[in-house]
C-alpha cells in the first residue's frame, strides 16, 4: 500500500525537496509515526514548529471549539480571538501593533513594505534594507532577494531591488552600506537556516545605536528564534535592545499556519490598503495562536527551553570527547554542530534508520530544535542514537 502511495506522490507532487521513502502518519507528543507504524524521536519538531509537541491537546481543543464556532468572516470584520490574541502577543513583548499573516515569508513581506513606507514617509523616499550573508528570509521572490544565501543569487531573476549584504556580526560593514536611501536595517539574531550562528551582543548593540543615530529601522527576524525557542520568549531579551519591527512564524502557532508582523507604536503608517490578506487575523488561526501562547505560558516551557538547552549541549560536548563532532553551539532548543568530515545526509539518514529525525544544514552541520516538551530522557535517547552514527572510524 505504501508503494502504492509512494509512487502516486512521486507522479503527482512538484518535486519541490528530495523526501525519504515514508509517509508521516500520525503525531503524539515527541514522536512521529509512519504509514508502517514506526515511530520517530521528533528533534526537527516541524522544523522549529511544533513548540507543543504533536497533536498538543491544548492546540486540538481550541480548534475544535472555534471552528464550531466561526471558521471565517473575512478580514474586514474584526473577530473575538483576534482581539484577544493581538492583546496577549503583544502584553507579552515591548511592541504595540501587530499585523497578522499564515507564513513567515509573508510576515516579513509586511516588515520590508512597513519600512518602505516609513521611508517614504520619513526619509525622503528610502527604501534599501541592509541584510546579512547567511542570512535567511523565506522564499517569495522578495524575501529571497532579502535572504544572504549565495547560491539563491542568480535564481529566479530579477528579484525585488533594494537590498544589501553586510557581514554577519560585522558592524563596520554595516556601517559602510548605509547611504541617504537606507531606511532598515534586518537582521536574525540567531541566523537559523544559516547554521544557528547568534549575533555578538556588543554587534547588536552597536547595530542599535548605529540605526537610532541615522533615524533607520531594526528589524528582527524572529520566526525562528521567538516563541522560547531560544530560552526567553524573544531572543531580542537575551541581548537588552529592542528592535522597531519584529517577525515570529514556525512556533507561534504550533504547528496551525500562522506568522506575525509587531511593531512599535510610531510605526502604526498603514493606511487602508497598504497591506492585508485573505487569511489575515482568521478566526481559526488566531484561536491556535492564542491557545500555544497560553501553554507556553502554563507549562513553563520558555524556562523548559532554557534548561533542557543546556542539558542537550552538555551531553553533546561529552560525545564531543570521544566522536566526530565539533562546534556546538546554539541558544535554548536552537542547536547546532559541526561534522568533521561532508558526512551530512549519511548522519541524518543512519538517525533516520535508528528512528531519530535530525535536520542537516548542508553536508556539513547539524541542527536539533526539538519541541519544548522534550525531556531530559528524549535527550538521553537522541544522543545515545546520534552517537553511533557521528562514531569516529
Ligand atoms: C522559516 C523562516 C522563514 C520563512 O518562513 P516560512 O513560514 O517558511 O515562509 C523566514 N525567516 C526565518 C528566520 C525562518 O527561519
């Protein structure tokens, strides 16, 4: 019957990414299950989306009752989760207003057209955002054109204008692209797909100081790296700065589609029709956002994040003692090491075969962000699988 399957996706699906041969079936907490009934160690966790782990009660309940509810109503209607998850997102951060979206490309989208108009309103008509190599924004033509990552360059030309690379963690370099046209600066704090390489707290200080003397906006990407992944419910908290814009995705929904754009209040310059969306604030999504911010709150899982992070990498820098692995690294449930040898893709699928699901970047590095619900056990097991295959031979 798989086969079966298999081969109708294989003639059906845009081939979009290479998949393994199995079809997830079910989830339950840390673990996925196949088609065949075998289950998986989740540490990809949706990649860096399921904050609740699979199938979380909470998530389940608040969809179920909404959409008995209200499904839709358009979004020229306000609607009640709406209001009260606009209230609680952004009680739980230092920006004002938010802007509601289904995925994190989408999210950013609102940032960079948010600060062009901030441009065209306060700065004579600027709109070049100064990025970062390495970088990651998503894949609209727009936010790939924002995105650092050398190998998307030549694609899909001409992508959107207005966009310079800075040197990661480099503030001279920043410094040198700004001109009479820059009106943003954008940034992730933890460059995520890049490899979870974090941003010096003395860069991010002298990035917010540099953008507030030239009247320019910061803008944290933090689709990956919000919602606890990192420790604390922004990762901006771990460096005491506060950006003008800031983008959440991936966890903030738990796994329902579902991304943000907050700002402060002076950069509340829409007008009617500068930005919108079918789906955005839609009733069902706004329920699943509010229901995974509550469970986050209630089960303590930004504090969980923290301390199983430090569990998992001191369990990593044992197996680093005695096998191929180095540079480990990382913030919360955001980690990541390198391989000594380009042995990626038979790390992930020798974890694959022993029922562990990891994510490599590249062939080179690999990334862990399991759900926040781990367990110091799920870690034990997870490293105890990783170590026969990072084994050095
Ligand atoms: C995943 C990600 C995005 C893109 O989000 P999508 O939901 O895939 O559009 C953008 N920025 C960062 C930092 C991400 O990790």
């Amino acid at each position: 019957m798989d086969h079966h399957l298999l081969d109708l996706a294989g003639n059906t699906l845009l081939n979009v990414t290479d998949r393994p041969g199995i079809i997830m079936d079910k989830g339950e907490g840390m673990y996925l299950s196949d088609t065949n009934g075998n289950r998986y160690l989740d540490f990809v966790g949706g990649w860096a989306v399921n904050c609740l782990g699979h199938s979380p009660d909470a998530l389940g309940r608040a969809l179920s009752h909404q959409a008995a509810r209200l499904v839709n109503a358009s979004p020229s209607y306000f609607n009640r989760p709406m209001i009260e998850f606009a209230r609680s997102l952004t009680n739980r951060c230092c920006f004002d207003r938010v802007f509601f979206a289904s995925s994190g490309a989408e999210a950013n989208e609102g940032a960079i057209k948010l600060a062009r108009k901030y441009g065209t309103l306060k700065k004579n008509g600027a709109y070049d955002i100064i990025t970062a190599h390495n970088g990651f924004h998503g894949r609209t033509l727009t936010t790939m054109a924002a995105t650092g990552k050398a190998a998307w360059e030549p694609l899909f030309e001409p992508k959107t204008r207005g966009f310079q690379k800075s040197v990661f963690n480099d503030i001279s370099s920043v410094k040198s692209l700004i001109s009479e046209n820059t009106c943003a600066v954008m940034i992730e704090p933890v460059q995520g797909e890049g490899g979870v390489h974090a941003a010096d707290p003395g860069y991010i200080k002298a990035l917010r100081r540099l953008c507030s003397d030239h009247g320019i906006l910061l803008i944290f990407d933090e689709i990956q790296t919000g919602m606890g992944r990192t420790g604390k419910w922004f990762c901006y908290e771990h460096y005491g700065v506060e950006p003008d814009i800031m983008t959440l995705g991936k966890g903030i929904g738990g796994g329902f589609p579902l991304s943000a754009m907050l700002a402060k209040e002076f950069l509340n310059i829409f007008d009617p029709g500068d930005q919108g969306g079918t789906y955005s604030s839609q009733p069902l999504a706004m329920a699943a956002g509010l229901a995974v911010l509550q469970a986050l709150q209630d089960q303590h899982l930004v504090e969980k994040s923290r301390k199983m992070g430090r569990y998992l990498t001191d369990r990593l820098r044992e197996l680093e003692k005695t096998h191929a692995i180095r540079h480990i690294r990382g913030m919360g449930l955001l980690i990541a090491f390198d391989l000594e040898a380009d042995t990626g893709g038979r790390v992930v699928s020798t974890c694959l075969d022993n029922h562990l699901l990891i994510n490599g970047v590249g062939e080179r590095t690999i990334r862990l962000m399991p759900p926040l619900i781990v367990s110091e056990r799920d870690i034990d097991h997870c490293v105890a699988v990783l170590g026969t295959a990072v084994a050095r031979r």
